[in-house]
C-alpha cells in the first residue's frame, strides 16, 4: 500500500532554525505558496491522482483560497498543527490550544470535518503521550506524527516494523499510519519524501518501493520549487538536505505514480485491516 500525503506550509517553515522559528520571522519572508501548489495540483489533475493534505492552520487563515482549492478539488484535507511547532518542545497546553486552534480554522474554511493529524517533523515521542490524548480528545482518527525509530531529536522506539498500529494511551485507542523506513546500508532511512527522494535517482526509490508493502509518502509545496531562496541560518549540511535535487521532484513524482498505485489516507483507512492489527501501547 503506498499512500500520497502532502504537508501544505511555505518555502520559509523550516524547522529547528531560529531564523524561522515563528509568525514574527515569517512575516520578513515572501510567500510562493500559490505557484508551488498549482505544480502540485497539475501533477494530480494529469494522473488523476487522489491524495490527502495535512495543512497548517496559519496557511488556511493567510490564504484560505489555497484550503478550498485543496477541497473543491476533491481532495481531502487534515491538521498539521496551527503554527508549526516541534512537538516536543511544546508543553502539553500549548499543543492542545494550537490543536484546537488548527481543526478550528481549517473546518470552518474548508467545511471538513478534521480527523487526520501530522506534527511537524514526526515530533510526536515517546516523551509525549500527552499529544496523542490531545488528539483522541479532539476527534483525531488518524495520527501520521510517529517517526517508527529513535534519531537524533525524538523519534518514537519500540515501535517495531514500521506498519499502521492501534495506538492505545490512558484507556483510548487511535490509528497510526506512521512513516515508513528502509534499511540501506546498516541504517534506517526514509525514502518516500524529504533528502533521499531528492538524493536517490530515481530507479533506487522504484527499487525500495518495490520491497516495501507499506510506503507513505511526505512532500511539501517547497520541493517542486527549484528557484525558492536559501533561509538563513542553516548548516552546510542541512542546505544540502533540504536544497539538494529540487528541479527533479516533479519528474521524479510522476514517475512514482505511473509505476505504482498510490491512494489517499481515506482509501487506505478502508483496506486496512484494523480488527486484526497490532496495538501499541503508549505510557
Ligand atoms: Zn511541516
């Protein structure tokens, strides 16, 4: 099962940089979030490709044209958090007024009812049971913020094989469809979306998907734009993995669903077998 997501955010929501830490740096930064999604919608419209949104809440209150299009397109839309925050750095009031703030904005834009979820960053740990209760509490069915393995900020262990599970936290129960890992070379890597979509040619990720039953994908407006500026303020390193190989996502992309049949969140919550999958208990 390979399933097509998209987080909708700017070219400037770069995580763990002070330089885009929040609204008060954003603000000094131009917006190319209208032409990065008609790339997107054109890449879907010519596949006739069904996916599903995860949107910051900011985004649908600055622009909620981008939120209706998303919509009236016939696609499906859920949380990526209101302001774009670290899960972990978060206390648990904090998340739970930006949650609400998120689902909120985004219903009454796009008159969907929210239950999907993805933190920034797969920034949901086993350091934040409090997040998941959050989300259960408010009407959240499907959470996509667990990142199956440890790494070096977060990550959730004892996950086991990269798979959707039940989730069960102080009682209550809630599904998760995390994102999927590869062993290459000793380590475990994400391939389906970020550095290593961009860093793989093209017939290396045909290769891994080929070997995965369960691929869900990340991408977001900025990776179909090779001319977006650099932010301030980050390592060689990190330039490298977040600039690296943009002119070729959108070739790359289409590529991907001509060779294999890639579904929305909705469709793959409907073949999941969820009366015989595992549960994971958290806390
Ligand atoms: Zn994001």
């Amino acid at each position: 099962m390979n399933i097509l997501t998209f987080d909708i955010e700017d070219w400037f929501h770069i995580l763990d940089n002070p330089e885009t830490k929040g609204v008060s740096e954003w603000s000094k930064f131009e917006s190319r979030i209208h032409q990065n999604m008609e790339i997107i919608f054109n890449i879907l419209k010519a596949n006739n490709q069904k996916a599903t949104f995860f949107c910051v809440g900011w985004i649908a209150e600055k622009y909620p044209e981008i939120i209706r299009k998303i919509v009236d397109s016939g696609f499906e839309i859920g949380s990526h958090t209101h302001y774009h925050q670290l899960v972990y750095e978060q206390s648990p009031l904090e998340f739970e007024i930006d949650l609400i703030k998120s689902i909120d904005t985004l219903e009454s834009v796009s008159g969907q009812k929210i239950r999907y979820f993805r933190a920034p960053g797969f920034s949901i740990t086993n350091e934040t049971p409090w997040a998941i209760e959050a989300l259960i509490k408010h009407g959240i069915e499907i959470d996509c913020s667990l990142f199956p393995t440890e790494r070096s900020h977060g990550g959730f262990h004892d996950y086991g094989k990269s798979e959707p599970v039940w989730i069960e936290c102080d009682g209550m129960k809630i599904k998760e469809m995390p994102i999927n890992l590869h062993s290459f070379m000793g380590k475990e890597i994400v391939f389906s979306g970020g550095g290593y979509f961009r860093l793989f040619p093209y017939g290396v990720i045909k290769n891994f998907t080929k070997k995965s039953d369960y691929v869900m994908t990340y991408f977001h407006p900025r990776d179909f734009d090779a001319k977006q500026p650099m932010v301030p303020g980050l390592s060689m390193f990190r330039k490298f993995k977040s600039y690296y190989g943009l002119k070729h996502t959108e070739a790359k992309l289409t590529n991907w669903l001509n060779d294999f049949e890639f579904i929305d969140l909705n469709s793959a919550n409907e073949r999941i077998d969820w009366i015989n999958t595992r549960i994971l208990k958290m806390n």
